[in-house]
C-alpha cells in the first residue's frame, strides 16, 4: 500500500465519520423538534446536539488538515527564495504538528479530571465521553499532518515558475 492510498483511504474514512456524526444529528434534533412539538419533549435532545455538533467540528478539522483548508497565507511562502521556503514549511508544520500533540495530551489529560461528571439531562453519561472529541481528533490531526508533510514539502521545492 503506498502513502497516497493510504491517504486517500484515510480521508474517506474520516469523511464518512464526518457524514454518521452529522446524520446522527439531524435525526436527533429533528426528532427533538417532533416530540417538542408533539408537546413531549426530550429533556436531553438539546445537549446531546451540542455534543454531536462539537464532535463533527473536532472530526471536521481532522479531515480540514488532510484537505489542506485550514486559513493560511501562501503568498509569504510563494514570496521566499527555494532554500528559505522549505526550510519555513518545514518549521511550519512541525510546529503545527507539535501543538495537535500537545493537544492530543492535553485533552486527555482533561479527561481525567471530568471522569466523575455526568451530563445534566443524561446523568448516567459522563462528561469525558462529550469531551473525549479533543483528545481523539488530535491524534486524526496527527495522522493527517505526517500524510500531508511530504506533500508541503514537495510544494515548498517547486520553483516559481513550476508553481
């Protein structure tokens, strides 16, 4: 299997988290709607949308990673010299990567701490579960970022006029 494949099963998969968890939310708040209106309404619905549309945008930016689609300023890179660009793409990436790490850590580490809290309208659900999209679409992020470095760096040595 080589890396492209790879990458390329990798976006599928985390496009198709991405289509379950926005599913799950529209059934789940439209049946929140139908039941409000039907007047019984289900007490957790609102929370448990917040929590959903929470874990789409966490998945939402590990599949944004791999797409490339996170803002940035490619002008200043396409501005540098050859030997300066790569060396700033480099440096660009590795500091992106260093902070999904830290906060892949980070948000386990918070995770911890919310073990013993429960949702208020799903008492027997514990906040770490609505929380734990931090933690694991950090490590998505991780994984799209080395997919894509050898591609950031093959662009940053392209020439000016190749570009």
């Amino acid at each position: 299997m080589t890396l492209q494949s790879f990458r390329r099963g990798y976006e599928r998969f985390l496009e198709w988290i991405c289509i379950a968890i926005m599913a799950a939310l529209a059934l789940e708040v439209t049946a929140g709607v139908v039941f409000r209106y039907s007047g019984h309404s289900l007490v957790w619905y609102d929370e448990v949308a917040t929590i959903l549309l929470a874990w789409v945008t966490f998945f939402g930016s590990a599949l944004a990673v791999l797409k490339h689609a996170h803002m940035g300023v490619p002008e200043i890179m396409r501005m540098l010299p050859p030997g300066p660009r790569v060396v700033a793409a480099a440096l660009a990436q590795l500091c992106t990567l260093a902070f999904f790490v830290l906060l892949a850590w980070t948000g386990y580490s918070v995770l911890e701490v919310l073990e013993s809290d429960r949702l208020v309208s799903l008492p027997e659900v514990s906040v770490a579960y609505a929380n734990a999209a931090i933690p694991v679409s950090a490590v998505l992020m991780v994984v799209a970022q080395l997919l894509v470095f050898p591609e950031v760096l093959r662009e940053a040595r392209r020439t000016k006029e190749a570009a």
